[in-house]
C-alpha cells in the first residue's frame, strides 16, 4: 500500500546543541522540533474525507482531536487481527532497492531488550529511563551491524538511555565503514522520538490496569489517558512532527536512521501504511528489528519496504512485555 502525502516547508528552524562525546569522535546534538514544526506532512484526503479535523494536542483543542478519533474510529469498520501487508514488502531485506535520485529512506531501529522496573517484564515502564538487558545490548549491536552496508546521513534517536545506546552502536559501525570518506560527526537526539509517556501507569502490569481501560486507551478513549500521561494521538502528532524534521534534513537519495521505540515506530509505520490510529497496537515491532521506509520527494508517497526484520545472529528470544500491548 502506497499512501501520498503533501509537504509544506516552514521557514522556522530552531536547534540547540550539546557537545556530550560518546567516544573522541563523536557527540550528541539536541534537536527541539517538539516546539518548531520544520516540515508538515499530512496525507491526501480522499473525496469523502475532506472535512475531517487535523488532530492536535489536547490541552489546545481536545475537541479536534476527539473528531479525528471518532473519524478513524468510523473507517475502521473490520479489526485488524493482523495488518494487511502492501505487496511489495520485501521478504529478504538484503533486495532492497537503490533510494531513487527523488527520495529519501529512513530505517526505523527499536531499541532492544531492556531491564523493566522490579526485573520483572510485564510491567508497563512507557517513557521511564530503563537501561537495556545484555542481551538488548548484543540485540543493538547486531542491528547496527546490519546498516552498515549503508552509508547513513544522519542518525537521530529518542534521549532515553536504552535508545541512545542503539544509536551510538549505529554510529560505531558507520564509523568503521566509512571513516575514509566525509560523514557526520553527531547523533542527534529528538524528543520528539522518546517512548510514549504511561504517567500513573508506569510500574503496573495490564492486569493491574485493567481491560476495560487497556482496551479503552488503546482504541483512543482520551477519558482514559492515564493522569501525567499521553494518549495515542497526541503521540503520533510529535512523533510525526519529529519525522518531518529529519526529513527535512537528510538529502534526496540519502537515508537517515531513527533509532527509538515500540510506539514511536508504530506511528510511524501507521502514517506509511495509513493505519487509523485506533489501531496502532495491531503493528507487530520486535525489539532491535528494523523497518524501512521510503518518502517520495515530489508525490509524498511513502513506501514501506519492509517491517520489524530482526537480523538472525543466534541470540536468544527476548522478553517483551513491558510496552508491547
């Protein structure tokens, strides 16, 4: 499925940089597009959609958004029990194309297995800074190994420890197989990309919550959102703004990396693949699998190459209960 989407510059950019090394080469720049949209895409409304409301944050007009839901809520007349699939994601991730000379690619990198709150997975931790397991640290390795056949522009990634961890391993491979030719020299780091936020429901388990209000949340009942929390489509809309901005900054025929997690790579996949946010958690993600998406320059049109591919390198299963619902 191919999706078409237009593009609107905004001529606002606003940056703010923090020299923090990872290693002698490299450092970390903080990017702010949480307050200054540098590039809007929003999708081609079909005929009968017209006069549908673009979603927007809740404390400035929870009545959009409540449309926009109950919108999304009415086209999605049959559940997804598993996403229908375009026919063109690719079976073996290594026949991916060339980025067409009009294009520009992202590889969406989740971070992997990490250390929930109490040792215990099940427990939901959402934006909580959690470090990531031994194996979460080889599962970031592996996946950084396999995107070293390509030459990244930028490589962008949420300010939670378990995320930054997978993108400095991008880098270190970058590093390794293009250090003889000029590259960047700075992970850049969005807010925009961190996990979505639990509030009060961080250190409980779904059971604990419940299924009424799981079930609830997840079809965008904002009534529901947990107190000092976010609610799906106020996450989509920062993480879609954060997407905008890189790729307002990574050149046509080049690919950028964003290395982040379970939600935020679902929303984006969810805009390639025009999955109504009511049912985002359909969107199977495994932990330091990668996906890959193309946005044509000129059309919009976004083109999902391929989902939650997880490089085969004989580590063991890993556990993920904490935010996978």
């Amino acid at each position: 499925m191919r999706v078409a989407f237009s593009l609107l510059a905004l001529p606002v950019v606003v940056t703010c940089f923090a020299p923090v090394h990872l290693n002698k080469h490299m450092g970390v720049q903080i990017v702010a597009t949480t307050t200054t949209q540098l590039w809007s895409a929003k999708k081609t409304l079909k005929p009968d959609d017209s006069d549908k409301k673009k979603e927007k944050d809740t404390k400035s007009a929870p009545e959009d958004i409540k449309s926009a839901v109950e919108d999304a809520a009415k086209e999605s007349t049959t559940a997804l029990a598993n996403i229908n699939l375009p026919s063109s994601i690719l079976t073996d991730p290594t026949l991916l194309p060339k980025i067409p000379s009009n294009a520009k690619r992202l590889f969406l990198v989740r971070h992997g297995e990490v250390i929930p709150p109490g040792g215990k997975h099940g427990v939901f931790y959402g934006a909580m800074d959690i470090p990531l397991s031994p194996l979460g640290k080889a599962e970031a390795g592996a996946a950084a190994k396999f995107l070293q056949k390509y030459k990244l522009h930028q490589v962008c990634s949420s300010p939670l420890k378990r995320a930054m961890y997978g993108a400095n391993e991008v880098m270190l491979y970058q590093e390794k197989a293009f250090m003889h030719e000029t590259m960047f020299k700075r992970m850049k780091v969005d807010h925009g990309f961190s996990e979505l936020n639990r509030g009060t429901w961080c250190g409980k388990t779904k059971d604990q919550i419940g299924d009424e209000l799981m079930a609830k949340f997840n079809s965008c009942d904002l009534s529901v959102t947990p107190r000092g929390g976010e609610s799906y489509p106020v996450l989509c809309q920062r993480v879609l703004t954060a997407r905008d901005a890189l790729l307002e900054i990574t050149d046509a025929g080049r690919a950028s990396c964003i290395v982040s997690h379970l939600q935020v790579t679902r929303a984006i996949l969810a805009d390639a693949l025009d999955v109504p946010t009511t049912q985002l958690t359909d969107i199977e993600v495994g932990t330091a699998s990668i996906s890959c998406v193309d946005y044509d320059v000129d059309t919009g049109e976004q083109t999902v190459h391929y989902m939650s591919f997880k490089p085969e390198v004989g580590l063991a299963a890993a556990q993920d209960g904490g935010n996978y619902v």
